[in-house]
C-alpha cells in the first residue's frame, strides 16, 4: 500500500514531465518544418498555378486545375531539358573526376613512404584554406587561355581536384589494418592491385559519402558557370538556367517556379536516399 | 626489407598517384590564389590589350578604404550577423528536439535537411517570387511591398538574408544532429536521473557538451556568409546591388572579372576577403585547439 | 619446404635495440615455438623472415640463401597474424583464393585447391560467409586455410589461437600441430604462452629482451634449464627461484638448512625448485602464505619468503593456510643451482 503510493508519487510527476517535454518536441518540430516547408509548398502550389491565379488575393494555397504545362514550357520555351542536360554532365564529369584524383592521391599518401611526403600533404592540406572565390580573377584568365573554354570542360575541370575528397579517403585508408596491407604483400599482390581488389573495397562508405556531397556540390555550383555560361547557352547549366529563366519576361513565375522545382528535385532525391552518407561528409571528421 | 630499386619504383607510383590531384589543385587553387598578391600590385590596362600599370600597394589601401568596398563589407557583416546566430540557434534547438527516440523524427529529419541540400538558385527563385509585389502572398499577408522588397534599400539585405537563413538551417541542422549523437548518451540520462529539468539540464549540459559543435557550426555558418553573393545575383543583379546595399564583397570580385574587369581590384578584393575568412578559420582551430587540451 | 636460419640477426628501431644478435636455425619441417614475455623480439623476428622488416644487421636465410634483399612477395612464406587480417569484403572462399589469384593459375585448379583446403579445415559449409558472420574459432580457421592453400615453404604464425577462448585454444592447438605433420610444412610459431609451446612445438626457443636464453625440445627445457629466466618461465607453473646460500657443503635458504650438500659450491645462489620438489611442514623453511589457488584436485600454496615467491602443491583435503599466516617449507629433492648474479645454471 505504501509503497504502491510512493510509486506513484515519484511517478507522477515524471510522467506529467516526460509527457510535456515529448509535446513540446513535437511542436517545435512541427512549427520548424511549417516554417521550412511552407515557401516550398507554395513555390509547388504556385508552379501549377496560371499567371492569373499566382496574382490572385487571396492567394491559392492549392492548384485548383494544375497546370503541368508550366512544366512542359520550362522544360521546352524555358531550354531546361539543354540546361538540365549540361547540369548532369558537369556533375558526372565532376564527380568522376574528383572521386579518381582523391581516391589515387589519398591511396598514396596513405600508403606510402616517398620523399617530400610532408611538404606536398602540406600542400594538399593548405589548398582546404582557399576559397574558390578569390581565384577566379586567374582562374577565369587560365581557363579564357586555353582551348577549354567553350566546353563542358571549362566548367569541371577546375573541380577535378578536391582537398576534402584526398582528405576525407585518406583517413579512410589510413584506417585499414596494417596486417591486411602486409598479407595482400606476402600473397604476392601489389600495391596496385592491392589498391583495386582490397583497400578501395574497404574505405566503400567514405567513398559514397564523398561522391554524395561531390554531386551535392557540382549540381549546385553557381559562380563558376555563372561566369563561364551566362552568355554561352549551349553549356549553361540548369542553376544558371533559372537565372535566364527567371529575368526573362514571358514565361510567367508559375513557369519559374517549375524550372525551380524542376532543379531541385534530384537532389532532394539523392538526399532522401543517401540521406546518412550525406551527413556523414558533410560533418566530415570534424564532428565524430 | 626492400631493395633499392623496389623502393625507388614505389616512390615513382606515389608520386605518379598524387599527380593528377596535386596538378589541378596547384593550377585551380594554388596558382590562382597566389597570383592575387602580384595582381593587386598592377593597374587595369584603360583598354583591353594595353599593358597594365605598376600600382604598387596603393591599389590595395585605396581599393580597401573606398566607399563601395566598405558598403560591401558592411552589407557582408550585416547579412552575416543576419544569417549566422539565428540559424545556430535554430539548427541547435530543431537538433535537440530532433534528438529523441519519438515516432515520426525521421520524417522531420528529412524535412530539415531538404533545405541543406537546395541550391543557391533555387531558395532565391522560390523566395523572390513571393517577395513580387505581383504576386498575391505578401500583400494578403499585410506586408507593404511598395517599393518592393527587393528594390528597398532598408530591407532588401533582410530578404537576402532570409534566403539564406532558410538554406543555413538545414546545415545547421545536420551538423548539431551529428554532434548530439556522438555525446555520451549516459551523461544526458545522468542529468535526467538526477532529476534536471529538460530545460535545466539543455542549458547546464548538453550546451556546454556542444560547444565545439556549436562553434564549428557558428565558424562553417561565417564562413558560408562572407561569400554569399548567388541570391544578389540572381533577384537584384550587380548594377542595382549596391544600390539597395547588398554589393557583397564576393560580389564585387564577381563583378570586377565580368562586368567591369578589373583583375588588379578583383585581387585586392580577394585577398582582402581571404584574411577575413582565415581570420575565422584560425580562431576556429584555435578554439578546438584550446578544447583538446582541456579535454585531456 | 625449407630451413630458415638467423644469423647474429640484431634489429634496432631507431636507439631502442629490438634484437641482440639472434642466432637460430629451423630446421626444414621443424615445428619451432618462439616463446618469450610480451615485448621481448618475437613477432620483429617473425616479420624479418617474412621480409616486412629488415635486420639491422645479420642475415636471414631460407632454404639456404640468404633473403636480406628479396622481397616479401618473393619468398615464398605465408603468415597468419594474430587478428587474422581477414580481408572483410570477400567471402570465406575469395579469401582463401585470395594467394592464388596472384600467380598463374587456373579457375578450375583454383577451385579445387580451396576446396580441398576448406575440407581440410572443416570450412566447406562456410565458403559463402564474410569474415564478420564467422566466430573466432572459424575465422582462425580461415587464417590458416589462406596459408595452407599457398603451399608455401614456411609457415609464419603470430600468436595466432590468443583471440580464441581456453577450450578452442586446445582444441586448436593439436589440430595446427596434426595439420603441420601432414604438411611437413616448416613453421615458426610465435606464442608467450608456455603451455602452448610445450605443447606443440618440436623445439622451443625462449626469447627475452631480444636476446636468445635458450633453444631446446619441450622436455629439454623443462628438465635442464639453461638459465634462471627459462626455468621460471617453462612449466606450469614454472619453477619457483629462491635465494639460497651454500658452505660447506650445505645449502642454507633462509638461515635454514636443508639436507642438500650444493656440492662444490659457496656463496650466495639461486636454486630453482618445481612445485614437487617441495611440500609444507610442521618445520622447516619459513614463509609467509601468500593465498591459495584450489584447482579441484589440488591445491596451490603461494607464500614468499624474503623477496621470492614459492608455490607449493597441497593435496585438496588437507587443513588450509590462511593467507598473512607464517608456514614451513621442505625441499623434497635437490634443486638445481643457478649463478646467483648471471642466473646462468651451474653444473655440479
Ligand atoms: N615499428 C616499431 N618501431 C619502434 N619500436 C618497435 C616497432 N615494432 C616493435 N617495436 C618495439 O620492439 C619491441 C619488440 O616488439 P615485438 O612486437 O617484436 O614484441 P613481441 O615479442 O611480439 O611482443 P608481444 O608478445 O606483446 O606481441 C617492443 O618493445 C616494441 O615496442
Ligand atoms: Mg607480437
């Protein structure tokens, strides 16, 4: 009897408290992803929307008759399928480039002995302090120099090495077992096939978390083709696409707002899918 | 253990391997960057062609100290000081509710990160139509947009900024998830045994414990900031930019290659924004640096 | 199948000296235990053979000629390392047909290769499985197929049945050393447990602090010790070191005399006693019980007296010390006698 009462006086109120810190969570989560969806939903809303409805007041907060040609207009007036075209060739150039030239450097580093091994890791790890934005005065003079420009390679080239990418896999090298390295020697396997058959197939999870935020990143570049395709159509990407698109007059914003979408949705794919090596390489090592 | 030759061979793949990496960043990061220091030294040729002229540091002190580099200094601090605490602080208390075994937290996970992953473009296209005065939202909201937003000297910064807080938050929101996972689960359930309340123990526990989440978040968030120019760009452009003050330093640099080249005040720009950021990143290290040691 | 021989091999790690001039040969087929206390050179001069590292100075020979200078890949040893160095993206089979990929063999004598091998091994039913959904036991297994399989002219095992449990730990043991007998394969096994290299080995070599104390047959060594070192570190447990004192014709421990004469020796000694060479007493040499290890049939006195430690054996029913209580001690047969200062035996 007693101590069913003590019982339930200490459990009372924890429960009361569990309760309440459980309903606060859900609010402020709630409250969070209506603030961070909303401009979403209705840039959708709006996408399906005719040029009348988007001015009408009050304003729809659902499309009454969606209007998917918004989307075929984007798609075909607005050029997106050309720009959505370069945008995947730009992140597959990128993407292959700077996973190769990591992968080969980062193996290196984290493998062998060589003279000036310091000074160049030094190198490689000063290049993580400079920001692509001060370098494009030369950068854009280097590439205006050479035959690139005027091609997909332009805009990837630049991008093909990756400070984070060497980084980022050579920790993950580093990583292996040192006994594993030194069977695969006394098996008889050199380091280039110990490279290929062993060690890549082990640092696999750093590797898709580095060609994560490497597509993330070469999709969502902005600056650089901004510079090199503003005025050259046939290479410009779909970021640089919206931009036409939206300071162009006739499209009207529902056309806009689905090239927007339009833009967005394959990333939001990758994230939905590859959501946790995503955060693994953007917290890359320096959050546990 | 290895001959000669068998070493001399491996030393020859090693390098073979860094090679190409080694190349592109020297030519795409290292080169460039250091050219600023002999470009700030020199003048822009009046005409295309025309050799350019000795400037010497003057062009630096000059560049640095006009009115538009302080506008556009001024408009990064402001838009920063916009962005950055709000957005920590956001990712932080999201994260934290986030960070409990409840039904349905994978959904909001996903929510969050969706604007982590949103480009530049397509936050400003989704924002800067609802910030047209043609369009029916802000007005039903009972917001004057006339002048519009985005040509109001006063609140055009604001607009960028909200544009980038949306974008921040789900970064924010990742990072702050990611360091609450790898804090020792018992000291929090130690905090909650010792009768703490969530509040209580948030503020006497998990910040303290998050504090070097919290300023690599604060040191990633500055650093992102000091180089938003895409929203400007892309709503405003560069000739109304300054005009609304909203001329972002990265923004000059951009505007001194295009559309007025300037390669000589580009680099003063540049060089100038790139102490600015390792500024930053320095007391970042020093930070963490700082945290080791107390740790030990 | 081959020797392997060091020749005054000394290895140095920058200023610490790993390897004092080790001299040993193996002899082809030779089941060789390489046993001494943690950190004492074992596994430095197991690698030396397997080429992962180099002597300072000396040379290593296999199968007569000299290898400083070959490389690992090329001298034809496989090794199995403590933690196995599984490699965990392959399968059971891909692992043990890892070696063989490396040279020019077919996919059809491949197969039967790892299959005979994983038969030998009782592995057949695991050759789909990854390292990681194997127990210890199996994925040891698997380290030794993957040896097995290469056909190599030695075998290098480093400590390789620590991971596993006491009973698997036996078990393993006399399976390796049936395998090696059906193999005939040279193998220097590399263990600091005693009872293992009783156990298995041909031969033992002890090793500590780099330096070579003694090379002998498990009964060699347990039976005539070369020095203090081997003789308190074979058996089990290994023979109890006292300080004692000869003249004239008498060894006194303690003060105490004891009816062995350590004929033609004067002075301070240390005497080497196993546990039945002593009992407990109503009189005798004094100790002070230091707690007592009941290990069913018998049971284990420890006491010391000075600075050494004893152990005396107890049948299990008689009356108990309690520990801090004084005791007595008598030798039962004569001990043998080691140089109280270089722990070199002496002969009488
Ligand atoms: N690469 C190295 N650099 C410096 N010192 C080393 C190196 N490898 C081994 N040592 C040192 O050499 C000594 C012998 O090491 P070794 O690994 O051969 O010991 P071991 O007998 O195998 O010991 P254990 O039974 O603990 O495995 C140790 O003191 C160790 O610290
Ligand atoms: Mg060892």
């Amino acid at each position: 009897m007693t101590s069913d009462l003590a019982v339930r006086e200490v459990a009372s109120p924890k429960n009361s408290r569990a309760r309440r810190s459980k309903f606060v969570s859900y609010l402020v989560l709630t409250l969070g992803a209506i603030v961070v969806l909303f401009p979403l939903y209705m840039a959708i809303v709006s996408s399906l929307l005719t040029p009348v409805q988007i001015g009408q007041q009050p304003p729809l907060f659902y499309p009454p008759s969606p209007q998917w040609r918004n989307y075929g207009d984007a798609f075909i007036g607005g050029h997106l399928s050309t720009y959505l075209w370069n945008s995947v060739l730009q992140t597959v150039e990128i993407v292959v480039g700077s996973v190769l030239t990591s992968l080969l450097a980062a193996f290196s580093f984290a493998t062998f002995e060589f003279p000036l091994k310091k000074v160049l890791w030094a190198l490689m790890l000063a290049t993580l302090l400079i920001p692509f934005e001060v370098t494009i005065v030369t950068n854009y003079q280097t590439i205006s120099s050479t035959h690139l420009l005027g091609s997909m390679w332009a805009l990837t080239v630049p991008f093909m090495g990756s400070a984070i990418g060497i980084f980022l896999l050579r920790q993950a090298f580093l990583a292996i077992p040192g006994e594993i390295r030194e069977a695969t020697i006394l098996d008889g396997c050199g380091p280039m096939r110990y490279f290929w058959r062993v060690a890549i197939p082990l640092v696999r999870p750093q590797l898709a978390a580095f060609t994560v935020i490497a597509v993330l990143g070469a999709w969502n570049q902005y600056l650089w083709p901004l510079l090199l395709t503003s005025n050259d159509e046939a290479h410009r990407t779909l970021q640089i696409g919206l931009k036409t698109l939206n300071s162009g007059t006739f499209e009207g914003y529902g056309v806009v707002l689905a090239g927007a979408m339009i833009a967005s949705v394959p990333m939001l794919i990758l994230m939905v899918v590859f959501n946790r090596q995503l955060v693994r390489s953007l917290t890359g090592g320096a959050i546990k | 253990m290895t001959t000669v030759r068998q070493r001399r061979s491996e030393t020859v793949l090693a390098l073979c391997l860094i090679a190409p990496a080694l190349v592109l960043l020297t030519v795409f990061l290292l080169y460039p960057f250091f050219k600023n220091f002999t470009l700030f030294l020199y003048h822009a040729p009046p005409y295309p062609g025309l050799p350019s002229k000795w400037a010497g540091f003057s062009q630096f002190f000059d560049t640095i100290s006009s009115t538009s580099f302080l506008e556009g200094l001024t408009a990064t601090a402001i838009y920063t000081v916009l962005v950055v605490p709000i957005g920590v602080f956001l990712g932080l208390v999201l994260s934290v509710a986030a960070h409990q075994k409840l039904k349905g937290m994978a959904i909001y996970r996903t929510i969050f990160a969706t604007t982590a992953v949103s480009s530049v473009a397509v936050a400003a296209i989704v924002f800067g139509t609802f910030m047209n005065p043609v369009l029916g939202l802000l007005p039903w909201l009972g917001i004057d947009t006339n002048p519009t937003i985005l040509q109001n000297p006063t609140w055009a910064i604001f607009a960028m900024a909200i544009i980038g807080l949306w974008q921040f938050i789900g970064l924010s929101f990742i990072l702050f998830s990611a360091g609450l996972q790898s804090l020792p689960e018992e000291v929090l359930e130690a905090a909650k045994l010792d009768g703490a309340s969530p509040a209580k123990a948030f503020f006497t526990v998990t910040i303290p414990l998050l504090s070097p989440t919290i300023f690599y978040v604060f040191t990633v968030g500055v650093i992102a900031a000091m180089f938003t120019f895409g929203q400007m760009d892309l709503l405003i452009g560069p000739g109304a930019a300054s005009a609304v003050h909203v001329n972002t330093l990265a923004y000059q640099i951009y505007q001194y290659v295009v559309t007025q080249p300037n390669p000589g005040v580009a680099a003063c720009i540049s060089i100038a924004l790139f102490i600015l950021t390792a500024i930053v990143t320095l007391a970042n290290f020093r930070f963490l640096e700082r945290r080791v040691n107390y740790d030990v | 199948m081959a020797s392997v021989a060091f020749n005054h091999v000394t290895k140095k790690f920058g200023d610490t000296s790993v390897l004092n001039g080790l001299d040993l040969e193996v002899a082809d087929g030779e089941f060789l235990v390489l046993l001494g206390p943690s950190g004492c050179g074992k596994t430095t001069a197991l690698r030396m053979v397997a080429g992962l590292e180099s002597p300072t100075t000396g040379t290593v020979a296999i199968g007569g000629s000299v290898v400083n200078d070959v490389a690992p890949q090329h001298r034809d040893v496989a090794m199995v390392f403590q933690n196995y160095a599984l490699y965990p993206h392959l399968s059971v089979a891909k692992n043990i047909e890892f070696p063989l990929r490396q040279r020019d063999i077919s996919a059809d004598i491949r197969a039967q290769k790892v299959r005979d091998v994983a038969q030998m091994l009782g592995l057949a039913e695991l050759l789909d499985r990854k390292p990681r959904q194997l127990s210890g036991g199996q994925r040891q297994r698997v380290a030794l197929a993957r040896a097995i399989v290469r056909e190599p002219v030695c075998f290098l095992m480093d400590e390789p049945l620590s991971n596993l449990d006491a009973t698997l730990r036996a078990r393993t043991r006399s399976e390796i050393v049936r395998l090696q007998h059906e193999l005939a394969t040279t193998t220097i096994f590399v263990t600091h447990d005693q009872v293992e290299a009783m156990t298995m080995g041909d031969r033992i070599a002890v090793l500590n602090a780099g330096d070579l104390q003694q090379v002998g047959t498990p009964t060699e060594l347990f039976e005539n010790p070369a020095n203090a070192f081997v003789a308190g570190f074979i058996g089990n447990p290994g023979m109890s070191l006292l300080s004692a004192n000869a003249s004239q014709g008498q060894l006194a421990i303690g003060g105490t005399q004891t009816p062995f004469s350590a004929s033609g020796l004067n002075g301070a000694v240390t005497i080497g006693v196993r546990i039945d060479g002593v009992e407990l007493s109503s009189s005798g040499i004094a100790a002070i019980c230091d707690g007592v290890e009941v290990l069913g049939a018998e049971v284990h006195v420890l006491a010391h007296l000075g600075d050494d430690q004893i152990i005396v054996r107890q049948g299990a029913s008689a009356p108990r010390p309690k520990i801090g209580e004084q005791i007595f001690i008598q030798l039962t047969t004569e001990p043998l006698y080691f140089d109280a200062v270089t722990g070199l035996r002496v002969s009488q």
